[in-house]
C-alpha cells in the first residue's frame, strides 16, 4: 500500500459559520463542502454535528467538526500550547509578513517572524484555540543535506539520552542571538 495524500485532517471548532469565514478571510481557504447529520455513521452514536472542509490548496483539506451537545473545547492541559499546531507552507517571507499585518491590524497576537534557517514562520491562534504556523521555506539544498546526514543519529541519541542532540543546532543559532520578538 502507498499513501496517495492526506484526504484531510479534521478538528474541533466551536461554531462552523465563523471557523469557514476566519479561515477564508485569514488564510484564502475556501470552503469546499458541509456536512451534516443527526447520528455518527461510524458509530452510529446519537450526536448531531456539522461537518465543513475547507481548501488549504493543492489538494490538501482541513475539516472542522462543530458538535454543540458536547461538553465545550478543551486542551490537554499537560502539552504547552506551542507543541500541537497546523503548519501551511506559503510562498514567500513576504507573503508572511502580509498575512502578519492584517491579522495583527485586526488584533491578533502574532509570534515571529522566527528564523528556522531553512524555513521562516509565524505563530497565532484561530478563533477555536488551534495554534497555526505559517512557514516559508529557505533553506539551501546543502542545508537541506546536511540535516539529511544527521536525522538518524540525532533520533538514536535522542532515544537514549533523551537531550537534544547538537548535529543540527547550527538552524537556530540566529534566531536565539536575536532580540526576542
């Protein structure tokens, strides 16, 4: 079996109408299909839910389900709020800095530009609480192969030793000598 791509990826929201037009006014996603039933067909639980899928480009989907007879959104309190997140790939550090300017114009705290050295992001926060990074790659073909070289002993060292390696630590040094953003 091969994996052709990933046919979408779906979370929570709180409501559908204002998830689909904060992604298509944020993001340029548009919304592809709604789905809605009274029962899980699955499961065939009793759970009535709107389900929206939106296009993130090149075929890639992102569904959100709003399900109102649940108890509301939570996180998992033990995982800090920048470790689960969605990441979109743009086209350039320009395209990142427009996005950054009209999301902060409507007052939406945004993190970065924050140099990776092969790619460039900004970190916010959609309406539901999901983290989004949106990244702009940079990084050289030797960049590239250099972490190539290392990805296998930098995951056994981490395996045991269960510290981060410093194969690669060369990406960040930039971003940690700058000021703080």
């Amino acid at each position: 079996m091969n994996i052709e791509r990933i046919h979408h990826v779906a979370y929570r929201c709180k409501d559908a109408r204002q998830t689909v037009e904060w992604y298509g006014k944020y993001l340029n996603m548009g919304f592809i299909l709604a789905i809605a039933e009274d029962q899980v067909p699955s499961t065939r639980q009793a759970d009535p839910y709107m389900h929206v899928f939106l296009d993130a480009g090149q075929g890639n989907v992102l569904a959100f389900f709003e399900i109102p007879h649940s108890p509301p959104m939570g996180r998992d309190a033990n995982t800090p709020d920048w470790v689960q997140h969605l990441a979109f790939k743009v086209d350039s550090e320009a395209t990142l800095k427009e996005v950054m300017q009209r999301l902060q114009a409507d007052g939406i705290e945004v993190v970065g530009v924050t140099d990776h050295t092969i790619f460039k992001s900004i970190y916010f926060f959609d309406p539901n609480g999901h983290r989004i990074e949106l990244a702009a790659d940079c990084g050289t073909p030797e960049q590239m192969q250099r972490l190539d070289e290392v990805k296998w002993a930098m995951l056994e060292e981490w395996s045991r030793t269960r510290r981060a390696p410093k194969h690669a630590a060369w990406m960040h040094e930039q971003e940690f000598a700058a000021p703080t953003h």
